[in-house]
C-alpha cells in the first residue's frame, strides 16, 4: 500500500472549502488549486458518474475545450470498468495508453498530454465520480496515486 504524503493543512484546506458558499465550485476550485501545486496539469476534469447510461458528465474543467455539462460516453469502456466500475485509480503515462482510454483521444493528445491519471470519487461503495488530470508524457507516477485519491474523495459531496 502507498502511504500518502498528503499534509493535515492540504486536507484541512479542502473540507473547510467544502463548508464555503458557492458550492460545487468553491470545492473544485479548492481542488483544481491544490492538484496544481502538488502534481501540476495541462487541465484537470471532475467528472460525474451516471451509472446505468453509460456516461459521465463533465462538472468542472480548468480548460475551456472541455465545457462542463457535456457527456462522455466513458461507462462501457474499458477504462470505465477500472475506474467507475471498479473504483480504481487509473494512470496512464504515454500516447497508447490515452488511445486505449478515451473517446476523444485525439483532442487530448493534441493539446500535448499523454499522461492521464484519475481517481474515483468513492461513496457508500460506489464510484460517484472521477478526478482526472492530464499532462505531458510521465508527468505523474505511481506513488502520487494515493494522495489523488486522497483529495478526489473531497469531492464526494459535490458528486451525490
């Protein structure tokens, strides 16, 4: 099991944010805030689950390219039954990867990111939700799955 590194103030940041005004999107800016410091991005998605369709939707982004509210048909994927149905990180780290994950691969790639690592948000035993972040080929490794996961799963209230 990887331990997580995560401090006591990152997570105390992230639940006060959660009692803030302004919500889902004082928590994803917390969110979007501190995945920038610690892992670093091209654009970061939160993404819905919508068990029994097939999608999820897009709740938050930090690029324009990607509008929140659109759906991605992820479910039936294989990259779903990891993730949303599996409730397990999911890290990719080259162009075959990203092919083998998304539907829209080609617009990721375009932008430059062969590194994709997402997180399932986790409630009452299942995925509710997903953290993605993406960026430049081996941008994120293994042992930052944890601390991901971590704060993904401060964005459960947003997602139930």
């Amino acid at each position: 099991m990887t331990v997580s590194h995560l401090s006591s103030a990152d997570l105390a940041a992230l639940l006060s944010a959660q009692a803030q005004f302004n919500q889902p999107h004082t928590l994803y800016r917390a969110v979007e805030d501190l995945c920038r410091e610690r892992f670093g991005f091209r654009f970061l998605t939160v993404l819905k689950n919508l068990p029994g369709t097939g999608n999820v939707m897009r709740m938050h982004s930090s690029e324009s390219d990607y509008p929140t509210g659109a759906l991605k048909p992820m479910g039936l994927t294989e990259w779903g039954k990891v993730v949303l149905d599996g409730g397990k990180s999911w890290l990719g780290n080259s162009r075959e990867d990203v092919l083998w994950a998304f539907p829209d691969a080609e617009l990721i790639l375009s932008k430059g990111c062969e590194a994709c690592a997402c997180a399932p948000v986790i409630w009452a035993g299942r995925c509710v939700g997903v953290l993605s972040l993406n960026a430049e080929r081996d941008t994120y490794k293994p042992d930052q799955m944890a601390d991901m996961t971590l704060i993904a799963q401060t964005l459960a209230p947003a997602l139930i």
